[in-house]
C-alpha cells in the first residue's frame, strides 16, 4: 500500500487577509520606530505630569544626541521678578539637534496606515472568526501543566518547527491578545493624547493618562515594549524555520 503523502488544509493557513495586514502593519511599524527615534532625539528627556521641559526635572534622560544633558543655558530669568517661585526662561548657548518637522510628519502620516490596518485586521478576525479560533486560549490550554510547559520550552528555546498557518501555543496566543488588544491601543491613544488640538477637543484623554508628559512617558515605554516583542518575534521566526515561516506570510 503506497502512503499517501500529507497536504496541509487550506484551512490552517493564514488567510490573504491575515498577510496583507501583517505587512502593512510591519511597514509602518518600522518607519514608526524611525520616525519615532529622531523625534525623540530633539528632546531625549521624559517627565511625569502636565508640563516638562529642559528646565524642569527629568523622570528619565536618555544619552541618544547631543541634546543629551548639555548645559548651555545663559542665566535664567523669571517671567514675573520678584517671585520666588515664578516660572523661567533661558536661552540656549548651543546648536541643538532638531529634526521634528519631518520625523513628526512622516510619523504621524504612517501612523495613520497602522491604525486603519490595524482596526481591519481586528473587525476581520472578530467577523470571520479568526480571534476566537486561533488567538484566544482554549479552556485545555489555560491550565497549569500547560502554561508551565510552554513557558520552559521558551526559555530552552525548545521551539516546535514551523507550519504555514496560525496553529499558536498558548504563549504565543496571549502575547499576540496582549499586543493587539493592549498594547497597541495604548499607543495609539498616548500618541493622540500628546497633540494639543486633540487633547483640547477630548480632555478626558490628558485626565486618563495623567497628563500630556505622562502619556509621552507611557508612549515611550509600550514602543520599547513592542520593539522587544518584534525581536522576540524575529528571534522565535529563525528558530522555528525562517523559511518556511517567510513562504507562508507571502
């Protein structure tokens, strides 16, 4: 009896849906970190509140351009003399690295592609299923012997070979949960509250993150947790076969 060679199922592929979006998002996030990088160069310093500036303490000062910590301030004057505790104003002695005007537009241009890719692919995978049968965890799954299981293999690095559709484990399922149900709303919502015409217009976004500078902060630490995701994800995409990973996604 001659066996008969296995064919994968169409079905346990990822749909053209699933690909497209995948691409879209990965461009964009891509000229996002970029963009993102050279807008946080003109001001690599983070603060915690309403208001922040080279004046007042930072939360956090970051060594990426040669605005980092430089010193050159002429003597600061008060705006209202005679109080003490009157805000100031200094001028600087040095040239700064400013590149905001492009790296803001070009970041918020391709922010846009991310957001409109990104609310498809969620109404699509919601409508057709897709969410329920393959990212969120089955009741076997969420169970400790499981779990445990899976988080061992990945620290061993014991990675299953890869197949060409969305069979996930039950780690791989709540990080993809946690990314785009969490994460990159986050993001998105931080990224808006840092503009002055929409957080004029919806107030109730500074009240929820606690201030313009404090979304900022949030906005810089959830990019840094998804630029580790994604190198995770390449790392995880090598080990289990890159090829075949690249051949099922195109």
């Amino acid at each position: 009896m001659i066996p008969v060679p296995f064919t994968e199922s169409k079905d346990l592929r990822h749909k053209n849906w699933v690909k497209i979006s995948h691409w879209i998002v990965t461009a964009s996030f891509m000229a996002l970190v970029f963009s993102g990088f050279v807008i946080f160069m003109c001001h690599p310093r983070l603060y915690w509140g309403e208001v922040g500036n080279d004046l007042t303490p930072a939360l956090l000062e970051l060594p990426v351009s040669r605005n980092y910590k430089h010193g050159g301030w002429e003597k600061p004057v008060a705006f209202f003399p005679g109080k003490s505790n009157a805000s100031v104003s200094a001028i600087r002695t040095y040239e700064t690295y400013n590149q905001n005007g492009w790296g803001r537009s070009l970041h918020f241009l391709t922010a846009w592609f991310l957001v409109i890719t990104g609310l498809s692919y969620l109404i699509a995978a919601i409508v057709t299923g897709h969410l329920r049968k393959n990212l969120v965890p089955g009741t076997k799954e969420l169970t400790a012997p499981v779990i445990g299981k899976d988080i061992v293999n990945h620290l061993k690095m014991k990675i299953p070979s890869a197949t060409r559709g969305p069979q996930y484990g039950v780690i791989q399922k709540s990080t993809y949960l946690f990314v785009i149900l969490f994460l990159l709303p986050v993001i998105v919502m931080t990224g808006l509250t840092m503009s002055p015409a929409i957080s004029a217009a919806y107030p109730f976004l500074p009240t929820i993150f606690l201030g313009a500078q404090s979304a900022r902060t949030i906005h810089f630490f959830a990019s840094a947790i998804l630029v580790l995701f994604v190198i995770i994800h390449i790392i995880m995409i090598i080990k289990s076969g890159f090829i075949k990973q690249m051949k099922a996604m195109v």
